[in-house]
C-alpha cells in the first residue's frame, strides 16, 4: 500500500499495491472487540452525508480511520480500530448489489461464538437467502442467530435497504460516488504489540494525530487538483509537487518545533479539538498552526471533518501557508512581538486572535498601524477611560490588585523597546516563576520574624532606638505586645502596598531575602544579575534606584524609605505619560 488514504473501493479490492493483497487477503476481528453495535441513527447520518456530498476534483468524504496490524500467520490485517465503519461499508455495498468487492474481505473468529456472526454476514448479508419481514421471524426459523451483534447486522441492513429504496434514484450513481469519493485513512501499524496499540486507542491515546491526517490530505488532494490525465508527465509533476509539499510542512513544522515559538503562541490557541481526531498541541507544534487557521475562520472548535469539508485543498494549503508567514512577521517585529505577547500572556481570556487578525488583515496599511492598534489595546485594558495620572496616587493600596501585575510586567516591555535593548524572553511576559517583593517588608506575622523586623526598622530610624520601650532592652528579649506595638507606630506612614514599594523577582530570591534589611535586599539581587542571572528590567532599575535625581542627599542606597516609595511611583507615573503621549494615539 502506498496511500494513506484510500478509497472504498481500493479498500475492498484485492490487488498488488492495494490495502488488500496476495499476502494480506482480508480483514479480521479480533475476538478482543465488541460486536457490531451501530444505530438507525449512525447509519442514516452516514447514508444522508455521502448522498449530500457533491463530486468535486480533489474532494472526497472521509469515513475516518481504520487502524491495522498485520498478521503473518492468517495472512491478513487484525482490525484494531474502525471494524464498526468497515461493517457498515460490507452492509451498505451489499444491499447496493456489490456483493462480489465484499465477499470474505471481513471475517470474524471462527473458534468463539462469532462464528455466527460470521455465517450470518457470508450466508445471509452477501449471499442470497431470503429474507424475513422481522427478527422474531428470522430467529424463529434458526435460534443459533439469537446474538445482539447479528441483532444489530440484521436491523441494520433493513435500514439501509429501506433508507436507499425511500431516498435514492439513481442507485448506480450512489454506488460510484460510494466507491470512489468516499474514502478511509488506512493507518497500518507494525512493529506493535497489538494489545499495546488497542489499548492505547481506547485510553485515547491514538495513533494518528490530526496532523499527520491534515498532511496527508494535502500531500494527496492538492497534488491532484487541476490534473485529470493519468499520463507520465503528470504522474511525474504529482510526484514531485508531493515532494515539495513534505518539505514546506516540514520546514513549517521546524519552526513551530522551537520552544520559544511554541511557548509564545500558546495562550493564542484558544480552540478545542472535537470529533475522534485529536490534534495534539505538545507532541505535533504544527497543530498550533492549524489551530490558529480554524479560529482565523470563525470555527467554535477544531475538527478533521471541517478541514475535510473545505471546498479547495490546494486553497486551504495556500491560506495555511500565509498564516504561518503572517505569524512569523508577528513574531520577528519587535514591537508587534511584545504588544502581543503583553495581550494575549496577560489577557487572553479579553483578546481573541480572531479579532486581531481581522483588523491586520483589513484595516492596517503598515506594521506601524498594526502596533498602533495593539498598543491602544494595551492602554485601554492597563487604564480604562481614566487618565494616567489619576491611576496612581501615593495612598493607594496595589498589592493583590488584579492591574498590578500588567503594570509591572508592561514597564519591563517599555524598557526592551528602547534602542539597543534585548527583546524580552516569552516567560517574562507572566507572573511565573515570580512573586511580588515588597521592598520596605510587609508587617510580619511570626514573632521571630516581627523581631527581625523591628530590628530592621532600627536601622532606619534614629527614633525608634530613643523609644522609652527599648531602653535598656534587646530587641530579641521584647514581649510579642511590644513588638506589635512598636511596628504598628514606626510603620503607619510606610505605604507598604503602594506600587512604588512593588516589584517582580524571581521567587527563590525573593524567598532567600525575605523580611531583610533594603541594603542586603538590593547588594543581593545585584550579585545575582552580575552573576549571569536574569531580573526584570523594571525590577533592576528600581534596586538601582533610577528615579533619584543625581543631587538629592536624603539617601545614600542603604536604607528604602517612603520618600524612595513617593518617588518611584512619580516615576513609574511618567514613565507610563512619556511613552504613550509618545506613541501619539490619538
């Protein structure tokens, strides 16, 4: 077999470089799988959905999949999965009068009770006996029928029967388009463990992945599209179109493959796979492409029938093709790259790739306008329809605000836009890995702690050593009353939460730092930046203390007290005021 797709006809036909062959003369049932079970329902949609589908060049309607192992002893294919489709295609041909094409091609085990289900298909389904009206009559004459599977065989050729004599008029017509616009995606398995692989569909864990199913439905439908003669020349040209399409899926699939790309374009997939195919997004990155093409469409989800359902392959390749171009020029332009990281990293479940890819493709001129169009995104969902000075005020509490993260997070894309600046990493657009550092600690709540940070208040504080209460005292020997009491008095006027006090840092750091003093806090996490280590940017130029005018004197970057907390918040006002007024939106 050379196909990954087949059509009906080709599965049922025994030739040399068909499914079936001199060495694998028929499929068979393992006595592992259930008996036939469809309904009047899974048959008539069946029947209604190949009589609704329209001949066209290079389109065809798939059944899905059958999944075979061969088997060398019987010299055939045991049927691991889709023996349900392939039952129903032996009833539908055979009420069709192709008897013939099906005849001994599926056959179950003749060492079990299903060797009745085997007689009554060869004897009764393909061969020519007379009929009953109705099972009752039918077990009546033999009761070794009596089984739900031969049940289910039985009814179902009745429906078949009376759904094609009610609906088709042109049986000859239906029968060619059965045969050959109707085809299975042949999935031949070896070097398994058959039990291994039943098991593995059955958890879900399926074989083929709708990545491979879309590449082989391009490899083989846009390779024919346009070509109806069979002559060498254009045998010649299929192949070699067929060849190229590999290798652009394959260098495709390549750059999807690398971390970054995949990591960045995660929170754009916001689709769902449905239906038996699923489309792995960790083991296939293309499938994150073909994602993107479906939300790009207005699909609800994801679906092999859908894509099989699509007029044109050749158009569908092309249009998959500039998709993947267009999100690679996202993703090289290095303002579009950290506007939309900023979006759909921090607010996925308020940016829809749809919508912005709509607006790219019909409203921008230029990557200019394009950034434009982010940006007034950004500004509308960091600040409303609230000026940017009215955001910040030196009394207000940030800490487990929802807003403060995406500030902190958008002054480090501010500063990686500046000339010169390495763009940021994909993680840096998250909170991951990261907590919230205040820089004048929080009040603590252990008493061992209160004690460490009293002791830091000390330090920063002449007044607090003239304090009646510590005289003549070590702070360690303070009753925890005391304690509070001095904190609650020394720390009021400290605006601990405000944004100005806020910064990122990496969670061990912030950890191994904890309630200690701002010198040790700011000697430590400028170690751990020279040593190689990566800090956010806003967070680096805070503990260097960029919003200090060269002449102030107050400070000597030993202690961090509320003025620091006033001016960094002034700073991070006019850093914000500076770059949109800048970016003229207007």
């Amino acid at each position: 077999m050379t196909e990954l797709i087949q059509t009906v006809a080709s599965v049922f036909t025994s030739e040399e470089e068909k499914v079936l062959n001199a060495k694998y003369k028929y499929y068979y049932v393992p006595l592992y799988q259930r008996g036939y079970k469809w309904t009047k329902t899974q048959i008539e949609k069946l029947l209604v959905d190949i009589n609704n589908f329209e001949h066209q060049p290079g389109k065809f309607y798939c059944v899905q999949n059958i999944t075979l192992v061969p088997n060398e002893d019987m010299n055939c294919y045991n049927v691991v999965d889709g023996q349900q489709r392939l039952t129903t295609m032996t009833l539908i041909l055979s009420v069709l009068g192709k008897k013939e094409l099906v005849k001994n091609k599926l056959l179950f085990p003749n060492n079990s009770i299903r060797h009745y289900t085997n007689d009554f298909i060869q004897q009764w389904v393909i061969g020519e006996n007379k009929w009953e009206e109705n099972w009752e009559h039918f077990i009546e004459k033999d009761n070794n029928y009596d089984h739900q599977d031969i049940y289910h065989l039985f009814e179902g050729v009745k429906i078949i029967d009376g759904w094609i004599a009610e609906n088709i008029k042109d049986r000859e017509a239906f029968t060619h388009k059965l045969l050959n616009d109707v085809k299975f995606i042949c999935n031949v398995i070896e070097g398994e463990k058959e039990e291994k692989i039943f098991a593995n569909l059955n958890s879900k864990r399926i074989y083929l992945d709708g990545a491979d199913l879309v590449r082989a439905l391009l490899i083989t439908n846009v390779t024919k599209e346009g070509s109806k003669e069979e002559t060498i020349k254009n045998i010649v040209r299929i192949n070699e179109r067929r060849v190229r399409i590999g290798w652009e899926l394959d260098h495709i699939n390549q750059w999807w493959n690398q971390d970054e790309i995949r990591s960045y374009f995660k929170p754009f997939v916001q689709l769902k796979s449905a239906g038996d195919i699923h489309f792995d997004l960790e083991q296939y990155p293309i499938n994150q492409l073909i994602t993107l093409y479906a939300a790009s469409k207005g699909w609800d989800y994801l679906s092999l029938e859908d894509i099989e359902q699509l007029e044109n392959s050749t158009q569908f390749y092309n249009e998959l093709q500039e998709l993947h171009f267009e999100m690679r020029d996202w993703f090289q332009h290095t303002e579009i790259y950290h506007y939309l990281g900023f979006l759909f990293h921090q607010f996925s479940n308020k940016t829809t790739f749809y919508d912005i890819l709509i607006y790219w493709r019909t409203e921008c001129k230029t990557k200019t306008d394009f950034s434009n169009y982010l940006l007034k995104q950004i500004k509308i969902l960091l600040f409303g329809n609230q000026e940017i000075s009215d955001i910040f005020n030196i009394g207000r509490d940030w800490y487990g605000a929802d807003g403060l993260v995406p500030l902190l997070v958008f002054l480090d894309i501010i500063e990686a836009l500046k000339e010169n600046r390495n763009r940021l990493h994909v993680e840096a657009f998250l909170k991951k890995d990261n907590d919230i550092e205040h820089i004048y600690p929080q009040k603590p709540r252990k008493e061992n702690d209160k004690k460490g940070y009293l002791k830091y208040l000390t330090e920063s504080n002449d007044k607090i050593i003239l304090d009646d209460r510590l005289k003549n005292q070590e702070i360690f020997d303070l009753s925890e009353q005391i304690l509070d009491e001095l904190i609650d008095e020394y720390s009021e006027n400290v605006k601990t939460d405000a944004i100005g006090n806020l910064v990122l840092l990496y969670n061990s750091l912030n950890r191994s730092i904890q309630n200690k003093s701002y010198a040790y806090k700011r000697k430590r996490i400028l170690d751990f930046y020279n040593e190689g280590n990566y800090i956010q940017p806003h967070t680096l130029k805070v503990f260097s203390r960029y919003f200090q005018d060269s002449s102030s004197s107050y400070n000597d970057g030993t202690f961090w007290s509320q003025v620091d907390i006033e001016e960094n918040e002034n700073k991070i006002k006019g850093t914000f005021e500076i770059f949109f007024n800048k970016a003229n939106l207007n």
